[in-house]
C-alpha cells in the first residue's frame, strides 16, 4: 500500500490531484502534506550516494537545488511533463535516458563508489529477508489467499483523496 501511495503522491500535481496528507503525524503535529516533487524538489538528495537524474532540459537549474549528476543530451522540453508526446519520440526519450545514464555510468561510476567507500558513514544493514513471519522490525506480513490481492486498496483508499471534495479538504463525498 506505501508504494501505491507514494506512487499516486508523486502524480499529484493539482491537475491530477491535490496534496495530501499522509502519515501519523508523529509527535502531537499534523500529518505532512505530499505531493508531485515539482512542488517539492524536483531532484531530491536522500544522501552522499544520492544519482541527481535530470529528465529535461533547463541551462538555469530551476528545477533542482544542486546541479544533476544526470541530463539529456538532447533538448527535453518540460512541458512533456504535462503534455507527454507521442509514442516515438517517447521510445525516444527512453532510449535517450538509458544511454545518457549508461554513459554516466562508463565515467563516473568507479570515481563515485571509492567515494562512498572512502566516506566515514556506517556500512549499510543488510536487507531483510523476504519470507513470511515477522520483519527485523517486528511487523508481520504474509500475503493472504482469501482477500484476493485487494488487502491494500482500503489502506490507499484511506489516505489518498479521489474526488475534488476530498481534495480540497471539504470531507467524503455526500457529508
């Protein structure tokens, strides 16, 4: 259900969707606000070993705090971020990214990993099993046979708002 919510997060842009919010809100205060990261940062640093990409073409940097690691070659226009274009110039754009990355990786990569192994941060724990039974955090999960696949809708449907009522913060449909 996190992934289906962080996915539906990252597409809300108000045209698609308004904000919302998502979370317990930890420590007495309201639950953040998400949103498209256009609203947000448009390239996100999660740490050192962070690959800023940069999937279209802007001399000034307006979409980024930092300059990206990754940038097309070719001219990308932003507004294919609202209006995507056809079909070729999508297998395109595809093929552009996976040759603008994979000649990132033929310069860059050995250089950025001795400095993230040079770099003074604790080795990262290793990842947990995919078994059934309980995580290293406790939680269980085990994917059951009589829900059909669907256990994570409510979840989803719980936090993410689907018709402009709930968007704009005006409650469930018919109250």
């Amino acid at each position: 259900a996190d992934v289906a919510i962080a996915l539906l997060a990252s597409s809300s842009i108000g045209i698609s969707g308004m904000p919302f919010a998502w979370g317990d809100g930890a420590d007495g205060r309201k639950a953040p606000l998400v949103a498209d990261g256009a609203f947000t940062d448009f390239m996100p640093e999660v740490d050192e070993a962070s690959i800023k990409l940069k999937p279209f073409s802007d001399a000034l940097n307006f979409w980024g705090k930092s300059p990206p690691d990754v940038a097309p070659t070719e001219f990308v226009p932003i507004s294919y971020g609202v209006w995507p274009p056809d079909a070729a110039m999508m297998d395109h754009l595809f093929e552009l990214g996976y040759r603008d990355m994979e000649a990132w990786l033929d310069r860059h990569l050995e250089a950025h990993l001795a400095a993230l192994a040079t770099a003074s941060a604790p080795a990262a724990p290793p990842p947990p099993s995919i078994a059934a039974g309980p995580s290293p955090s406790g939680e269980h999960f085990e994917c059951s046979s009589t829900e059909g696949g669907m256990e994570w809708y409510e979840k989803v449907r719980s936090v993410v708002p689907i018709d402009w009522r709930e968007q704009l913060f005006l409650g469930p449909t018919g109250t």
